[in-house]
C-alpha cells in the first residue's frame, strides 16, 4: 500500500471511490488515513473538516442543512482535538519524567552500591530488588582484614523516591562512621539520632545490624525494630527465629539498644530480610512465614546466592512478577 | 482599518454575546469554518475564565491588517485576584482534570500568538492573535 | 480495599474512632487528616478500635509513629484497642509496643 497524503484532494478520492464502490479497501485506507494523521498530530476536528471540504466539492448542490450540520458536528468536536493534542503533550511528559527517574534510578544504584565480600570462612548470598524503580530497602557490607563482616539490612517506611532520599541519608551517615569495628548497638544509636533529627515524624527506618567475626564464628546483632531474621540449624533441619527487641529508627531520641551474640556453628546459616519477603501475597492471600522458610529450606544445598536467587524467583511468580514490596533477602553460612 | 468592539461579561450568558461577536468580525476578515470554530472556541474559554474567577470583566476584538496578513485580536480583560504562578496555569493538564475546558494552553493551541499579563489582586489582561493564512 | 473511620465521641474527652478495612500507602493519607488535628487537641484522649483492620503496612504505621509524636508534643492520649495478630505483629516488631498504649488483649489469639 502506498503512503497516503493527508491532504484534501486524497481524502476526497478515497471517500469519493468508497461512496462509489462501498469497498472494504477504501475503508482499510481510511484507516491507514487516520493512523497517519495521528502520527502526525492532525487533530480530530480537522479531518472532520476535510470532510466537509471533500462533500462540497464532490457535491456542490448539497442542502443548506447538511451543511449546517456538519458545521454543527465540526464545533462539538473542537473541544476533543484540544483534549487529544493535551494528551499527546502530557504523555510527551510522562516519557520525560519516567526517564528522569529512571537517571534517578541508576544513580541510587551507584550511591547505595555495596560489594558482596568473597570469604573463605562464611559464604554470602545477597539480593535486593525494588517493587518500583527506586528502592527503599537497604543493605551494606563493610568488611575488614581483622576478619569481621558488617552486615546491615534496612527498610524504609514507604516506597519509591521519598524512601529512596531517605535511605542515602542513612548511607552517608554510616560511611561517616570510623573504619574501626563498631558495636551493632552503638550504631544503631547514632543511626536512631540522625534520622530522628532529620526526617519527617511518619517516616521511620527499621535496620538490623550485625557482626560476623569469620575467626571464632560469633555473630553479633542488635534490630532497630526490623523484620526478625532467622538461624538455621543445618544438623537439625531447623529455623530458629533471630527475634530481637529494639524500637524503630527516628521515634525516640533516648532510645538504646541491646546487643547479642549467637555462635555459628559449621554449615548453619544465618537469613536476614525485609518485610517484603514476609508480606509477600498471592492474590488475597498472606504467605505465612513457614512457607518462606519450606521455600528457602528446598533450596539449602545450594550455594548461598543461589539460593537467595531461587527464593527471589519463586515469589516473584507467585505474586505474578510484581513486587508490591521492595525485596531483601540476605543469606550468610559458615562454611569451614 | 482597525477598529476595537467589546463584550461585558458578568454572567454566563455573555459568553454567547462574545462568541457570535468575535464570530462574525472573523468570518468578515475571512476566515474560514474551522478557524472561526477555533476562535469561538477560544473566546468560551477566556470568557469563562472571567466569568469563574474574576466575576465580571470584558473581552475585546480587534481586526488587524498589515501590508501582507490579515488578522484578529481578542482581548480579555478583568479585575479579578489575578494568577499567581501563571507558570502553573499555563501546564498542560493543571486546570483541564475533570473536563471543566481547554484551560489556557488549550487558547494557546487554539491561536497563534498569546500573550498575559496578571498581577495578584489587581487582575489579568490576556491578547491573544490568530492569522489568517 | 478501602479504610472506612468512623469518628465518634464517647464523652467531652475521648475521641473514639473505629477503622474497618486496610491501612497501606493509599488510605493512610485519610487517616492522618483525621487522626493528627484530634491528637493536637489539649485534654483530649483518641482512642482507635482496630477490630476491623485486617491489614496494615508500614506507612499505616507511619501515622501512628506520627499521632504518638503529636501526642507527646500536646500532652494527649492514644490508645490502641482490639487488634488483630497480624496487625499487633507489626506493631510488636518495630518495638512500638514498648512505648505505645496499646490493648493487650489481642484479637484471634497469637
């Protein structure tokens, strides 16, 4: 089929041969005619125009009140081509701002960015994935040549870009801390006071902390009030819920936090997540916490990032490839 | 030739006053079905504008002729609280949600020059020009 | 699903307010417009029934963050009342119920 003009004298041809013949290739031309003009933005009162154009030229003794009419019908749809043209500028807009965040996007990636540790002594599958284009949750490793892994999972209240500005203030303040190993507790101290400072009173962050010294296997923790993890008992088959009590980020300035240890013993491992993993839903339907933990038992073999991806990806269909949460689910296993 | 004729508007039904008006003196300066429909169109949402927020105010036309076009000018007037960001009036999508008009960027569509002026609490002056090709 | 809040008052000094439906990202804009001007309100004790609430996330959690804040700021009261487990797990987690007052008597047993 060859290009159509838009122009008057084509619109009058075809309409002239379809009037003629009541062929379907006509119609199939007009069609293509106002695919094309949509291409080029011809609003909707114009056609209407050629139209009327094209009836007076091949009818030149048309009644006063057609014409009329179609004049009529030309005036009610004045009104639909400034809507459309507005549509037309507004999604020219939306494409504009959606790449504007997805820049956005790319860049809390490279900000937030931590590097998962290689360590003989305790193996570490990570993986974090956000519901829209910015993520709220958040995870960082710092590890040093004493042998100690920091290991810090956070969630913020709510999604997309305010939790998003959130959470690199709580970057920044951590990369601020000293190089030295810090306590858990003393960390999420000085977290707590920083964002109760500086963030709106119904934000808040949830943030688990902990330290795993690779040379006597001790985990040290302490929770700012986030999804409890879990240990899991590789003789026994067994979780054990890693339920600590700790006030979230930013209510109470006064607020302290206990600190525990738990010894590794080998092979076991120890989950840390948000509450995207635990609030996974399928339709309707909660998903209870033993089945997150059946899933991630069926999978215990494998290594540790294999499993965090195989957990990732049963939920993930589950819940019909879209995430309503943000989702993290770190797994660390001691491994000599 | 150039000559100034204006319409009051306080109540609704002055809109329909200002469209045949500015109708007529376009169809005089020649312009066509669709271009007359546009201006009529664009007189309803300048009126309407007064009318919903200013109270009272007028709209005036002007026929413009230079050497090589020919033209019309329409002119909205009032005393109204005036637009504080005319910035934000003039987005796309800001005054249109719920279908209540074509907003002034849909006058800006509708026309090919625009021009506003507004001060807050004093009131607002919009020229608006279409040419006849 | 939608969050349904019925305001009433039980006498001069409690405002009791009774939720039904789910507090998350899309109604709990509604519920801190009715929630916040009522814990600002010197003297006053807001009482909410959480019988009805099926489902609350963290942003839901976000505005009772918000109303204790206020509350401790103008000297009011809130109370929490009836919740379901699913909802007190929430609550018990971030550590809110240490500081907040919350009914322990809690719906449908734990």
């Amino acid at each position: 089929m060859s290009t159509l003009k838009l122009d008057l004298e084509n619109y009058k041809e075809l309409l002239q041969e379809y009037i003629r013949s009541k062929d379907e290739q006509a119609l199939y031309q007009a069609e293509q005619f106002s695919k094309q003009s949509m291409q080029q933005k011809i609003s909707p009162d114009e056609i209407i125009n050629i139209h009327i154009q094209s009836l007076q030229e091949i009818y030149p003794e048309m009644p006063e009140y057609i014409q009329s009419s179609l004049n009529f019908l030309l005036e009610t749809m004045i009104s639909y081509g400034l809507a459309y043209q507005e549509h037309q500028s507004l999604r020219e807009k939306q494409l504009e701002l959606k790449s504007e965040i997805s820049v956005a996007a790319n860049m809390q990636k490279t900000l937030l960015s931590t590097v998962k540790p290689e360590i003989e002594e305790v193996e570490v599958g990570a993986l974090s994935v956000p519901a829209k284009q910015m993520n709220g949750d958040y995870h960082h490793f710092v590890y040093d040549e004493k042998g100690t892994l920091g290991i810090a999972v956070a969630d913020v209240i709510g999604k997309g870009v305010p939790a998003a500005l959130c959470m690199s203030m709580i970057k920044y303040s951590m990369d601020s801390f000293p190089e030295m190993r810090m306590d858990p507790s003393v960390i999420l101290g000085s977290l707590n006071r920083v964002v109760e400072r500086n963030v709106d009173s119904s934000m808040f962050i949830t943030m688990f902390y902990g330290l795993y010294d690779s040379r006597d296997h001790t985990f040290t923790y302490s929770s700012a009030g986030h999804e409890p993890g879990f240990y899991y008992h590789k003789d026994q088959g067994e979780f054990e819920e890693i339920d600590v009590p700790g006030l979230v980020l930013g209510v109470s300035a006064e607020t302290t936090y206990t600190q525990y240890v738990k010894e590794v013993e080998k092979g076991d491992m120890i989950v840390l997540l948000t509450d995207g993993v635990t609030e996974c839903r399928q339709g309707e339907r909660f998903i209870e916490q033993e089945e997150v933990l059946d899933v991630i038992k069926s999978y215990a073999d494998l290594p540790a990032q294999e499993i965090v991806d195989q957990v990732y990806k049963h939920f993930e269909r589950l819940q019909g490839f879209q995430l309503r949460d943000d989702f993290t689910l770190i797994i660390l296993r001691r491994n000599v | 030739m150039e000559f100034q004729s204006c319409v009051n508007i306080k109540k609704e039904w002055d809109i329909v006053g200002a469209r045949q008006l500015g109708r007529d003196i376009a169809r005089k300066i020649g312009f066509g079905t669709v271009d007359q429909a546009r201006i009529a169109t664009a007189i309803s949402e300048l009126a309407r504008n007064i009318y919903l927020y200013a109270g009272t105010g007028k709209v005036c036309f002007e026929a413009l002729e230079e050497i090589d076009r020919k033209g019309i000018a329409i002119i909205a007037m009032d005393d109204g609280p005036g637009i504080k960001e005319i910035g934000q009036v003039m987005e796309d999508g800001f005054s249109t949600s719920g279908g209540l008009g074509a907003g002034l960027p849909g006058v800006k569509r509708l026309m090919d020059e625009f021009d506003i002026h507004s001060e807050e609490g004093k009131g607002t002056e919009i020229r608006v020009v279409k040419w006849l090709r | 699903m939608n969050l349904t809040i019925d305001v009433s008052h039980k006498d001069n000094n409690v405002t009791y307010l009774t939720l039904a439906g789910e507090v998350d990202a899309f109604t709990a804009p509604k519920l801190k417009d009715t929630i916040l001007p009522l814990t600002k309100e010197e003297g006053q004790t807001v009482e909410v029934d959480f019988e009805q609430v099926n489902y609350m996330d963290s942003t839901g959690l976000g505005v009772f963050i918000s109303a204790l804040k206020s509350t401790k700021e103008h000297g009011t009261e809130l109370r929490l009342l009836h919740m379901q487990e699913r909802v007190y797990r929430l609550f018990k987690i971030t550590g809110l119920t240490e500081i907040m007052n919350i009914d322990s008597t809690v719906q449908g047993g734990m």
